[in-house]
C-alpha cells in the first residue's frame, strides 16, 4: 500500500490510523513515501506497532517521484497489488478488502472507488449541491487506486512522467496510459475513501485554482502527445472549446442553481489553463508550496 505525503502531518497520521483499522486478514505492508521539508518519520514511527510500515525519504520535490519509488518498493517487495491513497484521506475499515475481493473475482489490473468529502466546518451550501469535492468512479486517479503490479511497464522511465511532477496530472496520463496499452478497468463503488476537506480548502478560489491546475494538465498533455504544431493546435483547441461550451451551459441554468455560476467559474479558470499550458508554462501546484488536491 503507498500513500505520498509532504508535510501533511497531522492529516497522514489520520490516513494512517483509517489503515490500521483496515478489516482485513490478509497481511499488508504501508510504504510511506515522503518528500516533504520536514521528515513525517515521527508519524510513521507511532503505528510501527499494529502496521508493517516502511517509510522512505525522497528528495526530488514533485509527485512523479514519490509515487515512482512507491511502485519500486511495492514490485521490489514481491507484491501481487498495490493500493494508493491520498494523505489527507481516510478510507473505509473495509476498503482494502473490497479491492482485494473485487480483483480477485474480476481479474482488472486498475481499480477505483468513489471519494466523498468530510468537510472540517460546515461548507456553502453551493460547494454541496454542486458536488465540487464528491469523485464518482469516472477517472482513475491514485486517490482510490488499486493495482495489479503485473501491468507496470518492465521500465520504470515508463511509469509516472517527470513533466507533470509539479503541475499535477501525472496519475491521470499514467493510468489512461496503462488502460490504453490493454489494462483492464473495473469500479468498486464499495471501496471508500472519504476525503478530508480543511476550511481553507471550501472556497471559491481554492476551486478556481483546481480549475486552472486541470486545465494546464489538459494544454501540456496536448503538447507532450502531439509530435507537430499543427497537432498540439488542433487537441489544445478541442480541449479549450469544450471548457468554453460547459462553462457556458453552466451559466445558462445558473438562475435555477447557484453553484452553476460557480461550476462555470472553475471551467472558464481550465480554458485558461490550458493556454498557459500550451504555451509551455509549468506553475507549480505540487512540490514546496501550496498543494491543490
């Protein structure tokens, strides 16, 4: 099991308490990859007692890396699976073994589950009815991730991309990666994590930079995937047009509903983002600074 984690000690000790409740009888071991300023050892160090733990320090700031040695130590282990999940998440006491039931009955290499928030106060009634920090089971990220380690390209250059270690994305290009290469795909809507959701974090501007960080992912996919101009214009476009149509549509029924204003703020912040991503431009999102989840 691999949860990153950079200077979120108090929300990783939480995470890590939701895993030794896990209600499983199968053994499994935690890797606890961290690139953060301060070391979260003193974390780790408190559940060496009912988790066979492991934690490891990483000094390249970023995702890609962290959830690069993750996979190394899990396939180095011998392990069949690998699970993931966020360090400001706890999951479900029965998480891990509806993954692992799941997998065995299905025989899917990626597996997800839904992500529910659990608000620190109570949030704006629009951030609720808008759903803004609900995951259904849509896209595979490495929030609620259950992996069959047999699917990993034999090269490790060939797994998490350095590009996307700041900007975010890494785990979305990954994984559809994976998929597209034949992985096979499953749901386990009984497989829950729930999302822990500081105040600071329910906020209009806090949603518009999400937006932004999806859409530089978008523009800067677009440019790695396309080997000419005139393919990177076409794919950023078609992307950027899409962003421009639901913030529309957003706007439209917004008198009706009013996170839809809000919804529409957040795709217009996208279309912004994938220009600034077209162009090249990298803001940091992840590393040592302010992480946007």
């Amino acid at each position: 099991m691999a949860v990153c984690t950079c200077d979120r000690h108090q929300q990783l000790h939480n995470t890590l308490q939701s895993l030794a409740d896990q209600n499983i009888e199968a053994g499994f071991r935690v890797f606890v990859v961290d690139n953060g300023r301060i070391a979260a050892r003193p974390v780790v160090e408190a559940f060496e007692a009912v988790l066979d733990i492991v934690h490891e320090r990483v000094r390249e700031p970023g995702l890609s890396a962290v959830r690069n040695r993750a996979l190394h130590l899990a396939r180095e282990s011998g392990a069949d699976f690998l699970a993931s999940i966020d360090d400001d998440e706890c999951a479900d006491t029965d998480w891990l073994a509806a993954h692992l039931a799941a997998a065995e009955l299905s025989g899917a290499d990626i597996q997800i589950g839904p992500i529910e928030p659990r608000f620190a106060e109570r949030p704006a009634g629009w951030i609720v009815d808008g759903g803004f920090f609900a995951e259904a089971c849509e896209t595979p990220t490495t929030a609620n991730l259950f992996l069959r380690l047999a699917c990993l390209p034999q090269n490790e250059g060939d797994w998490f991309q350095p590009d996307y270690a700041v900007t975010g994305g890494e785990d979305l290009e990954f994984l559809d990666r994976l998929s597209r290469n034949g992985a096979r795909y499953g749901t386990v809507l009984s497989a829950r994590v729930y999302d822990m959701v500081p105040a600071e974090r329910a906020t209009l501007r806090y949603i518009l930079r999400r937006g932004l960080r999806d859409g530089v992912y978008l523009g800067n996919r677009a440019r790695k995937e396309n080997a000419t101009l005139a393919g990177v214009a076409v794919a950023g476009l078609h992307e950027f047009l899409a962003k421009l149509a639901y913030s529309v549509n957003h706007l439209f029924w917004s008198p009706r509903a009013g996170w839809r204003a809000r919804r529409a703020g957040a795709d217009l912040a996208a279309a912004a983002g994938i220009l600034v991503g077209l162009l090249g431009v990298k803001p940091r999102f992840y590393g040592h600074g302010e992480t946007v989840d």
